[in-house]
C-alpha cells in the first residue's frame, strides 16, 4: 500500500483538517445529491406535476432498501481510518478486499428485490393512483443498476478512511456532468434515441454511477494498490465481515429506521393529494441540499476521530468534536436564516405550479427552525461512529423518529393538516440531540475502539480545552 496517499489526521491543526476533509465531501455530497436533483428539475419542469410526485414518492423507496447495505460502508470507513491511525497497513488491506465483496453481493441482492416488487411497495406507502405507473417505471429502471451505486460507495468509504475525499469527489463530478448531459437525451427522446420520459432520467443517472464506479474501482486498485487481481482473495473473511457488520449495521439500521420513518411520513403526505406530494419531494430536494454541509462534517469528524482514537490521542478527538459543533451550527444557522428568506424561489427553480410552490415553501420554512439542532446531532453521531460505537445512534434515532416524529406529525396533521406533518419533523431533532449529549458524557464509547494502545492518551478528559 502506497501510505503516501494516507491523510494523518493524528498530528496538526484540527480545524483545518476538518475543514480540509469536509469541503471535498460537502462538494462529493453535493454532487451525488444532483444526480436525482438533476432528474427532478428536468421532469417537473417540463413533464408536470404527475411526473415530479412520481419521481418524488420513488426516492424513499430506493433510499429505504439501500440504507441497511450502506452502512457496510460506514463500518469500512471506521476500520480502515483506526487501522490506518494504527499503522496496520495490512489489516487495512484486508478490511478493503472484504468490504468490496461483501457490498458487491449484497447490492446484487438490494437490486433484485427492489426490481421485482417495486409496484407493491408503491402501494404500501399508500401512492396515489395517478403515480402508480411512472413511479414504477423510473424506480425498476434504478434498482437495475443499484450495483454500481454500491460499488462506487464502498470505493469512497475506503478512501475517506485514508483521509481522502477528494478523489470520489472528481468521479463525481464526471459522473454528475454525464448524467446532466443524458438527461434530457433520455428523457425526450433526442436523435435516434425514444422519448423514455421519467424512466429516461432513471437510466440516465444508472448510466452516470456506471461509470463513476468504474472509475474509482480503478483508483483504489492502481493507485491505492488495495484491490488485487486475484479472484481467490475475495473470498469472504468470516470474523472480518462480521467486525464490518457489527460496526455496520447498527449504522445501517440507523438510517433504515431513518428511510422506513420517510416511508411512514410519506404515506401521511400522501393521503393528502398529489399536489402536497409533489411539494413536498421539492422540500425534500432543497433540504438535503441544506443539512449537506452538517453531514459532511459529521464525515469529516468521523474520520479524525477514528484516526485519533486508533492512535490513542482521545484529547484530540474530543477537540475535533468541538471544532465540528462550531462549523456545523455557525453553518446551520445561516442556511436556517436564508430558508425564511428565499425559500419560495429556490423552489420556482424546480416547478412552476403555484400550488406544489406553496406547499414546498411552507415546509422548508418551518424545517429549517431545526437545522442548528440537527447539525449538532450529525457531529455527536460522527463522533460516536468514529469510535465504532453505532449501536446507541441507532437507538437515539429509533426514539426520536418513532416515537416522537411520526406519532407527532400524525397527530398535528389531524389539526394543521400537511404543516402539523412539516411541525411534527422539525421537533424531533431536538430530542434525539438531548439523548445524544447524555450519552457522549457518559463515557461508554470508550470500550468500542477496535485499535486500542496499551495507554490511552488523555483518556479521562472529555473538558479538553479549545485550541489549535
């Protein structure tokens, strides 16, 4: 393994590494964010309303059966950042080969499932009748290449491991440029090509992670030197895979509880009609656009941590800790402050229909008022993750969601209508943040650290003072 591709995150300037590590992922997470954004644009703007609420109502069925599987990734990226901080290159290797077979057949099986029941899960979550057919049709165009979404994650879960998120981040700028450029080729039918309409965008963006994929498998192999020719060497390692999955799944199972509560949320939205529907995708759209920054700190700390932790230098993870609460709320607030703003134009650029325009304003109006709590959620479970203890996030957000959001939003919808659903979200944050910092304080993460030194640097303080 060539360590010169390694980014040590053990010695220097936290913030400036948070920052350094965060900005390339904020501009990777952004760019994977335009492959559907790109989509939507393109069909709510010249297919119709029908056409947006399809595409709308589809993204949280994918997001749902994909979710458990990437969190694979997020325990690949866990070991290979303490095994680097550690220095155990080969260990390193070996966690690389035996995530790359492990996330290659389990998104085979994502994909297979996903494609034949794609219209029964439509039904589940209660789509309107109306969408039934389009959404089905760009979802099974989707799932068919699920694969390669897969393999270009795992890719980038190693690399940010090693400290790098600029590289995934040029693939996707490739990869994001060619979906821009099929788009419409697809979409309408241009040249030789037949009009494929919501499938077409579908197609487009399975196209545009194809060959992101390719393109990283590639780096990984030649240039980090992790991947090997050999097919016997991708035989499954049982007590790695099940290290992977125990750090993992929990992680996994934290965003299926996440993507299963969109689904609940969803089927509340849609008995309201299509026209809330589509609203709400736009909502939807924007907001992950604006807790991308908090997310991509939240990676950011995940990996300094994990180094520092594997390391033994806990002072130093509990400051990036602190680093990350300060960029991600300062962010946060600001973005908060131009939703009330700038919220209706923003989403004009996605649809002209003055009724879906309302309803998405309204929501991101009321949305943002929790960003700065959500943001400082991100930045406890990055932390969390970084030390390989998944499980209490997973709980934290089983309670928040289920027995706070859902029930809520439920409720508030029976008075408010869809702006009880928008009310009953944005509190939910605040509770799951409250738990979090219970839980940081109390200490128990400690015992989750893979690579452990024989003397933990600092490992009774948690009050490390602000600096460098």
């Amino acid at each position: 393994m060539k360590q010169t591709k390694r980014q040590d995150f053990t010695e220097g300037n936290i913030p400036k590494h948070l920052l350094k590590f965060a900005i390339p992922m904020f501009l990777g997470n952004l760019f994977q964010a335009l492959y559907n954004t790109v989509d939507t644009i393109w069909v709510g703007r010249f297919l119709g309303p029908e056409a947006l609420g399809a595409v709308s109502v589809g993204f949280p069925i994918i997001f749902a059966l994909v979710s458990l599987v990437m969190g694979i990734g997020m325990g690949t990226t866990v070991l290979v950042s303490q095994y680097a901080g550690a220095r155990q290159w080969d260990e390193v290797r070996r966690v690389v080969i035996n995530s790359f077979s492990l996330l290659s057949l389990a998104g085979l099986a994502v994909s297979l499932i996903g494609y034949s029941f794609n219209e029964a899960l439509l039904r589940l979550v209660n789509t309107p009748e109306v969408l039934i057919p389009l959404a089905s049709s760009y979802i099974s165009v989707f799932f068919s290449g699920l694969l390669f979404m897969f393999v270009f994650n795992v890719m980038g879960a190693i690399l940010r491991g090693l400290g790098d998120s600029k590289t995934p981040l040029r693939f996707l700028i490739v990869a994001t440029v060619t979906n821009i450029i099929l788009d419409p080729l697809f979409i309408f039918g241009i040249g030789p090509l037949p009009r494929m309409e919501v499938a077409g965008a579908a197609l487009a963006t399975v196209i545009a992670q194809g060959i992101s994929a390719v393109l990283a498998v590639r780096h990984v192999y030649k240039v980090n030197g992790l991947l090997s020719i050999n097919i016997a060497d991708y035989k499954l390692d049982r007590e790695l895979t099940l290290l992977t999955l125990r750090i993992g799944i929990p992680a996994g199972l934290q965003q299926t509880v996440v993507s299963l509560g969109a689904l609940v949320l969803m089927s509340i939205v849609n008995g309201f009609g299509e026209i809330v529907v589509a609203g709400y995708g736009v909502g939807v759209r924007l907001d992950q656009f604006a807790f991308m920054p908090s997310m991509s700190v939240s990676m950011a700390v995940s990996a300094v941590v994990g180094q520092n932790l594997g390391a033994g230098n806990e002072d130093r993870a509990h400051l990036a800790l602190r680093w990350a609460l300060i960029l991600a709320g300062g962010i946060a607030l600001v973005i908060a402050l131009g939703m009330q703003f700038l919220a209706w134009p923003i989403s004009s650029v996605f649809t002209r229909d003055p009724g879906v325009l309302a309803h998405s304003t309204e929501y991101l109006r009321i949305i943002s008022l929790s960003y700065v709590f959500l943001a400082s959620l991100f930045s406890l479970t990055g932390f969390l993750r970084g030390a390989g203890d998944t499980v209490p996030p997973m709980l934290i957000t089983l309670v928040s969601l289920w027995f706070v959001r859902i029930p809520l939003a439920k409720y508030l919808s029976l008075i408010w209508g869809s702006r009880g659903i928008w009310i009953g979200i944005a509190i939910s944050p605040v509770i799951g943040l409250t738990l979090s910092v219970l839980y940081y304080f109390k200490g128990a993460w400690r015992s989750k650290v893979v690579t452990r030194p024989p003397v933990l640097k600092g490992s009774r303080s948690i009050n490390a003072p602000l600096e460098r």
